[in-house]
C-alpha cells in the first residue's frame, strides 16, 4: 500500500525524529527538500509545529509522562510530543488526535499502539490546556544552564528562558535605512533598536510586501547592530569574514562600503549571491577559508563561528543537536580567526568581532585575550556612543552584551556579543 501524501503533520515528525533521534540540525534536515512536495504555506506550518513542540517538549513530556506508564518508541513518543503541543496552544483537538493516531498506525511496528495514542491524546484534550499554562518555561540543558547561571545568574537564566519559550517575532532591515518609517508603516511592524522593523505573524515572508525587490531583508535586531556600529563607512573597503547568509555584508554595500564577502561553503555562499541579486547590492564573493584571505581593509567584520547559543529562541532544534563537546574547538578557531582579522587591518582601520553566542568565553574573554596578544590593539568605545543601545547592554571591557530577556516584552534578542576594536 502506498503511503499517504505528506501533511505539514507528518512533515513536522519527521523533522522532530531526524532532531531527537540524530541529533541534527533542523538547517541540516530542511537542507535535504524534505518539505518540498508541500505547498508554501504547508511547509511554513510543518516547521512553526516541529519549532513549537520542540521549544514546549518539556512540558509535554510532564503532561504526558502523567498518563504513561512506561516510555514507548521515539518515534510514537514524539507523536505524542507533537499532538499534545499542538492540543495545548489551541489545535482542533478532534483533527489534532485523529492524525495523530493515523501516523502511529502508518508504522507496522507501532501500528498496535494507535489505541494508546488515542487514549492518551483523549484526557490530554480534556485537561491539558489548564495544566499547560501552570507549568514553568522549559529550561535550558544543563551543559548549557550551569555555565549561564554561573555567568548571569539564575534569574537573569530564568527571563532569558521564559523569552525563548515563546514563539520569535520576524525583524528585518531596510536596505535604505531613511526609508524605515515608510517600512514600518507599510508592513504594519515597529521600529527596535533605532534600526530594525519588527513583526509579529508576519506570515509568508516572500509574500510581504518590498521582498520580491530587495527592499528589505531578514535579520534579528541584534545581528544587525555590530555593522551599524561602524557609522559611515561610505567608500572605505570592507570584508565581511564568515559571511554567510550574508546580511552584513548587505549591511556593509547598502551603506556604501567597497565590500568583500568571504566563506568557504559553496552551498552558503550561493544563498548570499541570491540575497545580493535580490537586493540590488553589490559585493565581490569568493569562497575561500577565512584564514586564507590576504589583503587590507578599512573595515573587517568577524562574526566568528560560535556556538550559537544566542539563537535558541529562533533555532529551539539547536539544545537537542549540540552537547558542548565542540566548545574548545570553536574557541580555539575563533582565537586564531581574530588575530587573522586583525592582520587584515590597515592601521586606522575598525575591526567588528562579533559571535551569537551567550557565552562569555566566546565574546568577551576573546576580546580581552586579543587585546593583551596585540599591543597595537585597542578597543574603540566611542562606537558605543549611539542613541540606539541601552547601557544595560554595555559589557565591562567596553564591548556590547545583549541576552534574549533584552526587549522581553516586545519578543526578545538574539544573544549576542559584540566588540569594536581599532589597530594603532
């Protein structure tokens, strides 16, 4: 018999199975056209569903462990993940359970556990929703927790975990940013951090209007601040080290640097030529490892591979793919792409540093450590003399530190550390 058509259902488990039960990226799972056969608007659901159920999986799992009396299959605990979500956010319960059942019993294996899932999913709909709201926002994993608390505090973890259980609004730049009133108004968003236009439910993002030419692009409020940092920047050369998906270096040619974007993945780099056609913007690309690029600059930008830690309230796939192991290399390789960018620099010139990370071995302790490696080096804190930070933002060093819990109330940041240096 042939299997049913995909659902955004469906697609959101298979997305869950790939994340919890191989620990890969949801990037990763997408990248292989698994929602392809779905239409635009089924494929935006399958991965709100996958995104949702794994940012509430530990509430589910507390509702659900209540009616199990042993853990059944992956594959059919995650089912059961899904449906319940779904049920507790305000799905139609009887479509939410009758599908969910009908993928149990897609599965010979599992086939004979269609009544339990419908049992269970039955006295999840009946009580669920009011227990739902009485539990605490997920926590972060502990390889993660112990050294935020150790580093913020445990109630600065708690907000910054409260934010990133809720589901992200979409910010984005203008290309022109004396036209972000008129993007403000026209896409019904508000204007953050002096620069950025967020929304809520914006919906289908190529469907909004000034996207299908250029006017515009996707990107957390935080990520764009390290370019806008930099003032003007009008006929200086500029390379963007790391670059992809590109939107510094969009940054950078909007603002009327001379730009350079630089990574060293082919697939990567061919999303950021797309944004550079979309937009209208002019760039010269060239994949290559970053500690290979020659030259000099005016201005560089390093937004350092990282651990990404900064980004779980948009990428909430990120706590179940990662465990830490790769930490010491990451900070390792950041060391040296530092100190490649700095050789990169004319005398005079200004170097970004900047990671998505919220950990202060991957910002602020690389900066320190520069400064003392490099006596020429020293950090510019003039550039943080602008009308669109906060100075709770300001890190010791005279770097910025923004934490999800940042605009709590208005959805949230992105983690991010950022630091403009200046070589003598």
């Amino acid at each position: 018999m042939a299997r049913p058509a995909p659902t955004a259902r469906s697609s959101a488990l298979r997305i869950l199975n790939s994340v919890l039960g191989e620990g890969r990226l949801m990037s990763e799972v997408l990248g292989t056209g698994l929602l392809d056969p779905l239409s635009a608007p089924d494929r935006a659901r399958a991965q709100r569903l996958a995104n949702d159920t794994l940012r509430g999986m530990e509430r589910a799992d507390r509702l659900l462990n209540r009616h199990l009396r042993k853990q059944p299959p992956l594959s059919v605990r995650n089912v059961l993940r899904l449906a319940t979500v779904e049920i507790c956010m305000g799905g139609d319960a009887h479509g939410v359970v009758n599908e969910a059942v009908a993928l149990v019993g897609q599965d010979k294996g599992t086939f004979v556990m269609k009544g339990l899932v419908n049992a269970i999913l039955r006295k999840v709909a009946d009580t669920g929703h009011e227990q739902w709201e009485l539990l605490r926002a997920p926590r972060l994993p502990k390889w993660l927790r112990v050294p935020l608390v150790e580093a913020y505090g445990p109630e600065r973890v708690a907000a910054i975990e409260t934010v990133q259980f809720g589901t992200p609004p979409l910010d984005i730049t203008p290309k022109d940013a004396g036209q972000i009133d008129h993007w403000a108004q026209e896409l019904g968003g508000q204007i953050v951090l002096g620069g950025s236009i967020r929304m809520t439910n914006a919906g289908q993002v190529s469907a909004l209007p000034g996207f299908a030419d250029g006017s515009w692009w996707v990107q957390d409020a935080a990520a764009a601040l390290p370019v806008r940092l930099l003032g003007d920047i009008s006929g200086k050369t500029a390379i963007d080290l790391c670059c992809a998906p590109g939107g510094k270096a969009m940054q950078l040619a909007a603002a009327g640097a001379k730009v350079m974007a630089v990574d060293n993945s082919q697939p990567r780099m061919g999303r950021v030529k797309e944004n550079l056609e979309r937009t209208g913007l002019v760039a010269r690309t060239k994949i290559k490892d970053a500690l290979q690029t020659v030259g000099e600059f005016d201005v560089v930008v390093l937004d350092a591979p990282c651990s990404a830690t900064g980004t779980m309230r948009r990428h909430p796939d990120l706590p179940h793919a990662k465990d830490g192991s790769d930490f010491g290399a990451l900070i390792d390789l950041q060391s040296q792409l530092l100190d490649h960018a700095i050789g990169l620099l004319r005398p005079g010139g200004r170097l970004v540093y900047c990671t998505c990370s919220l950990l202060p071995d991957e910002g602020e302790c690389q900066v320190e450590e520069a400064l003392a490696r490099h006596q020429n080096l020293q950090i510019d804190q003039s550039a943080m003399n602008v009308d669109f930070t906060d100075p709770q933002m300001r890190s010791d060093e005279g770097g910025l530190r923004l934490t999800p819990d940042m605009l709590g109330d208005q959805g949230g940041l992105d983690g991010f550390y950022i630091a403009v240096l200046t070589k003598t």
